[in-house]
C-alpha cells in the first residue's frame, strides 16, 4: 500500500500574530453587481481596505455617490464597455443595505426613482 503525504495544521483560535495585509477592490462597474460581491466578502472577512469603482459616461452610480441623488437616466450612451451602459444601478438597494446594515425595508425606503 501507498500512503499520501498529509500536512496537519494545528487547530488555534488565537489571532493570527500579524493581521493579513489590507487590499483595495477596484471593479467596473454599471449595475453595480462587482460591488455587491466585494461587500459581501468584506463581511465575511477579506481583509478590503477600500473600494474603487470605475465608470464610463454612464455614471449614474458615481452621481449617486457624489450627490446623494438617485436619478434615472432618460438615455445611455453606447460605448466600448457595453456592460456598463445603463441607466440605473439596479443593485444600489442591496449596496445601500449592506452598507448600513438595517433592515432590506429601511434600504428599499431611503432610494427614489423620479
């Protein structure tokens, strides 16, 4: 008979002596999804520092976020990156939850479509 090598690690619910390094999660972005990913993995503890979002003339989340007001878009330009032309962030509700961790009411409450 063979046997395969085993490695064991010892089983510690101590701290790790130094924390893992901090990283930044930069995504393209249209609808918003990478973003929803990268917070939900934050949560359960991938060490993210910040969060970089790139847009393209499209930016209907970066108006968001820079002038707290939620606004559909009457058009959306085409441009090279297709899968960010769109005129609403359809998973800003899950990013507004997760971000303040209320209720998914409180987040549905707090975003308006004009």
């Amino acid at each position: 008979t063979t046997t395969t090598p085993t490695t064991t690690l010892p089983a510690s619910s101590a701290p790790p002596s130094t924390p893992p390094p901090q990283i930044a999660f930069s995504v393209p972005t249209g609808a918003a999804g990478h973003i929803v990913a990268g917070l939900l993995a934050r949560e359960l503890g991938l060490p993210v520092s910040k969060f970089i979002v790139a847009v393209n003339e499209n930016n209907m989340l970066q108006n968001v976020i820079e002038q707290g007001i939620l606004q559909r878009s009457s058009k959306v330009a085409a441009t090279a990156s297709s899968a960010m032309d769109i005129c609403m962030p359809y998973n800003l509700e899950r990013i507004l939850y997760l971000l303040s961790r209320k209720a998914a009411a409180a987040a549905s409450s707090t975003t308006t479509t004009t």
